[in-house]
C-alpha cells in the first residue's frame, strides 16, 4: 500500500487526508497543534463544497451539526433591509443548502470514519522531495510515497517546495467570535451581512444555539471585544449584542491576507492544498469550500492517475482556474464591502439590492461546480 503524509490537520489537511485513503494509500496528519486546541469560529458551506463533502465520506456527519439556513438577509448599519436571499432556493437548485457550522463541528465530521493517524504537535522544520518524501521535524525523520501540504497561509512545505510568495497584507483586520445563546430578534436559521461605514460585519448561526459573528476594520486598529463593541455603538439589530454575548478571551483577532495566485502548487510527489495553495480574503466566504473541493478534485485526480506527480499536476491543473478566479474576486471585492463616502455607499446600496436572482445567475460557475 502506497504511504502519505499530511501537513496540516485543519479543514484542507483533513479532506486530503480523507482523499487519500478513498484513494487506496496509507496516510498520516501531522499537525502542530496540541489535542485539543480551539477550533475557532464560524463558516458557511455553500452547495458545491458540500458535493465534495458527499463524495468524501462525511456529508452525513456534516449534517449532523451543520445548520441548513433558510435566507441570507443585508442591512446597512441603521437597520435597513437591503436584499434578502431565498437560501432555500439553493438546495432545491443544486441539491444541497447553504448552511451554517462551527470550523469545530466541521473538523469532527471529517474526522469521523477516518482511517488515517493524526499525530499533533509535529512541527515540520523541512522537507526533502525526490522520488519519495522525508518530512524533518524534531522527532525522527517521516517518509512517504506522497505528501499534501495543508499547512495554511504560512505554509511551511510551501516554502520548501521554493514557492516562496510571502502573504499580502490587504489593508483590513476582522473580530470573530461565536455567541453562546441567540438573541430574541434573531432567527435561527438566517445569517446576515451589515454594511457600515468603513466596515462591514455579519453572523452565522452555527448550531447547539451559537451564532459566529465578524466585524471589519482597518489595519492598526486595537484588538478585544471592547474595541469591537464600541465600534458597533449606535449600530441597529443584533450585531453589537452577539459581540456582547461573547467571553472576552474567546473574541479573535486577525489582519486579513491572502496570496497572488500561483500555478505551481507542486513538484514531484508532492502538492499543497487549501491555504498554502490559494490563500483567499474572507468577503465571498469561499475559503473553507475551496479546502473542501480540492479534497474532493484530489480523490478523483488519484483515481484516475494513481497516487503519483501525475496525479497530483492533474488535481493542480484540475483547481488552479477555478481558485485563482475566486483570489482575484474575493481581492476586489472586499474594498466594495468597505466604502466610506456617502456616494459610494449609495451605490452599494443600490447594487446590493438588485434581485437575488440576477446575482445568483452570475455566480451559477461557483454553484454548480461538478469537479
């Protein structure tokens, strides 16, 4: 039986690593973090990353703790309904819902059934690529047939495969958290966008009661759950309360980044999956579904090809246009969510509120993906 190691046990690793073993090899997760380690917050998995879900193995355990949302409404900060989005009109289109999860409900279900090792607390320090794979670490050295690189944004097999490409700083930071209780004046199976003057924020309900939150800003700003509540005083509906209904040490705090698309992802036996292949800003919520549909390209290049550099320039070839596509539009379209002159907001406003309908046509190639 063929070997593969797996950098990275969050959501790309472990769809690779659940690719690979569907694929007939032997596989080990090596993650840096300890057992147990905070999940972080929310997500929203759109239909064409739950197909991949489906022919991963996981679809079942996903819908166990994944929440299938009924609309998707956009406010501006004083309140007002800007466009609501029928979501139940996704399934009924493309077989699957939009829905809302916890990234650690999310893990779980990809963990479950999985025949693979997960070892944590491995940090790789290297990687030597040649016919086979050697993974250098403080412990012994690993080898393998194969590797994924799954490692994030700062991935380190990125770096030693040599495609350097340090991460691009946008300019912007986000507050995320997950309230433990939903409000009164929330439903439970809508998320929300809100547009401000500057910012923007959102929230997603994501199960067992929780709702994950975000909130924007720009670059320099101060962290904490303070910073973000003040920010959001005299702000209409819910937001502002789900950040108070969050434990201060649990509100996370992030500068947003991404990466110029690049077409090497590999060489050799050796690939890069989710992050550390196509690092994306948040504003289409495309991340995670992206690290879901390369596991689900990877399983059905591996069938094809073989576990072998065949297989894996096949799979690259297979994501590269699609993910490249979504860098370059997450990029520009994040400023749109950040307008501050009252004329810019007014034509935000005004193309936030064309037809659900129109929008969705546009968007049919992200959609209805069958790769």
């Amino acid at each position: 039986m063929a070997s593969a190691i797996v950098v990275g046990g969050a959501v790309a690793g472990l769809a690779a690593a659940r690719a690979l073993t569907l694929a007939g090899a032997k596989v080990t997760v090596l993650e840096r973090r300890s057992a147990g380690a905070p999940e972080g917050a929310g997500l929203l998995i759109y239909p064409a990353a739950a197909r991949a879900l489906e022919r991963l193995g996981a679809i079942d355990a996903f819908r166990s703790v994944a929440v299938p949302l009924k609309g998707i409404a956009t406010f501006d900060q004083s309140g007002r309904l800007l466009n609501s989005l029928d979501a139940g009109d996704f399934e009924r289109r493309y077989g699957f819902p939009i829905a809302g999860v916890h990234r650690g409900d999310l893990l779980n279900a990809l963990l479950h059934e999985l025949d693979a090792e997960l070892r944590h607390g491995f940090e790789v320090t290297g990687l030597e690529v040649g016919d086979r794979v050697k993974v250098l670490s403080g412990f012994d050295p690993l080898e393998a047939d194969a590797l994924v690189g799954a490692d994030g944004i700062r991935s380190r097999v990125r770096s030693a495969l040599g495609f350097g490409a340090e991460p691009r700083r946008s300019g912007y930071v986000a507050w995320r958290g997950v309230a433990r209780k939903a409000l009164p004046q929330h439903s439970p199976d809508t998320a929300a966008i809100v547009v401000g003057i500057g910012r923007h924020g959102g929230w997603v309900p994501v199960g067992a009661g929780r709702v994950y939150w975000f909130l924007t800003g720009d670059e320099g700003e101060s962290s904490g759950r303070e910073r973000a509540l003040e920010v959001l005083r005299g702000w209409s509906g819910p937001l502002a309360g789900f950040v108070a209904a969050t434990e201060p040490g649990d509100v996370l705090f992030n500068d947003l980044i991404d990466r110029d698309p690049d077409v090497r992802w590999g060489r050799g036996p050796a690939t890069l999956a989710g992050d550390a292949a196509h690092a994306m800003l948040p504003s289409m919520a495309q991340g995670a579904n992206q690290a879901l549909e390369d596991g689900s390209a990877l399983m059905a290049a591996l069938r094809q090809h073989g576990l072998n550099p065949s297989g894996f320039r096949a799979y690259e070839a297979a994501r590269h246009q699609r993910t490249a596509r979504l860098v370059r539009m997450s990029r520009q379209i994040m400023p749109v969510f950040q307008w501050r002159r009252a004329s810019a907001r007014l034509l935000r406003a005004a193309l936030l509120a064309l037809p659900p309908a129109l929008s969705q046509r546009q968007m049919e190639w992200l959609y209805r993906v069958d790769s």
